[in-house]
C-alpha cells in the first residue's frame, strides 16, 4: 500500500500499519497544538517530530497542526 501512497494512486488507509501511523500522527499534533506559543523550542521539536528533520524556514508560529477529511 506504500508503494500506491508514493507513486500517487488511490488507497485505503486501513491497512498495513496505517492505522497506528494515523493514530500516532494525532497525537504529534495535539502536543504541538498544546504548546505556548512563546514556546518556541518545544514548538519547533513538537514540529520536527511532526513533519520529520526538513528545515523549517520562515514557519508561521500561530501555524494549527489538523487532520481530517478533505473532500473535492
């Protein structure tokens, strides 16, 4: 199903550990969404765990971590 999410085919996300990388992804979100946001290391280390080591140039400090379903 990997390979699918990569090339940018269609899948369904209840399958071969989607659920628990679902899960565990809302959960980096709700930390980061309960830091101060004057806070800026524990927002920037909540944010790298987010979204991986990628260099986070000019990020808005009011940015709003949300998952949901996003229809056309």
């Amino acid at each position: 199903m990997r390979e699918r999410i990569e090339a940018g085919k269609l899948f369904t996300d209840y399958c071969e550990g989607l659920p628990e990388d679902r899960i565990n992804c809302k959960k980096r979100m709700i930390q980061f969404n309960s830091t101060m946001p004057d806070d800026v290391k524990a927002r920037m280390t909540a944010l790298n765990e987010l979204l991986g080591k990628k260099q986070m140039r000019g990020w808005n400090r009011h940015f709003t971590a949300a998952m949901g379903l996003i229809l056309p």
